[in-house]
C-alpha cells in the first residue's frame, strides 16, 4: 500500500498538480501548491511512518465535557464523504461540528487566510463561531441545523 500511496502523491510533484483531481478531493487551484510542495517533500521512508500511524485502530480519547463544549471539528461540504465526522460525534457528544458549505476542510484557510485568523481569533475571545455565511451546524445525529 505505502509505494503506490507514494507513487500517487509523487505523481502531483511529477505532474505540477496536474493529477490532484484524480488523486484528491479537489482541484482548486489555490490549494494546488501546497500539495506539489507535499509530493516534493514526501519520501518512502516517512510515507510509512505515517501510515503506520494512522493505522493504529484506537477508540478516540476520552474528553472533560468542558473541554469538548469548547472544542470545534470543522468539515467541509465538497468533499466526498465526511471520513471520521461520525466517529468524532460519537466520541465527543458536547463538542461543535460546523460544516463549511462550499469548502474542503482546507478550502477557507487557503483562500482566506485573513478571514481564517479572524474566524480563530473570534473563538479564543468569545469561545464560538462568528457568523459565517458558508457555515451550517450538525448535530450528534447528523441532522443540520442553522
């Protein structure tokens, strides 16, 4: 599994991106760079510890109620599937789950990071969420609200 997960993150190095929409979620140019600067990166020998650590098959720790209530776990709509959004409800009951409507997890930061920090620093001051008009909320049993 590691040399063709290598092969296939090498290829957007090798292809300046050109293999991102087959190979990821997205193909948006702004995010392009930082994926072609990944596959320049990227060697075999780290490719496996990753994988190595991601493979570890472990409940999620247990969180204080608090910290969970303080906590957000933002997905983006444009992906297509939401990988761990269930397990991470599961796991953490009290905690925020926007959805950035439009987005790819990574999407807003990239594009906006002005906007991005701003968003960050309203959640330090405050401990929610400004008012953003690509978010929309989910519950612990997936269904949206606003």
């Amino acid at each position: 599994m590691a040399p063709l997960l290598y092969l296939a993150v090498k290829s957007l190095y090798w292809t300046r991106g050109a293999t991102l929409r087959h190979i990821m979620w997205c193909d948006d140019e702004a995010i392009r760079p930082y994926f072609v600067e990944a596959g320049r990166r990227l060697t075999l020998a780290n490719m496996r510890s990753q994988m190595a650590d991601s493979l570890v098959d472990a409940s999620f720790p247990m969180l204080p109620a608090t910290l969970q209530s303080r906590t957000f776990w933002e997905f983006g709509s444009v992906e297509d599937h939401f990988k761990y959004r269930a397990a991470v409800m599961e796991a953490w009951p009290k905690g925020n789950f926007p959805i950035f409507e439009g987005h790819n997890h990574m999407q807003f930061q990239i594009d906006d990071p002005q906007g991005f920090a701003a968003m960050l620093a309203h959640v330090i001051e405050t401990g929610g969420l400004p008012e953003l008009p690509f978010c929309r909320w989910t519950t612990r049993a997936g269904a949206f609200c606003t």
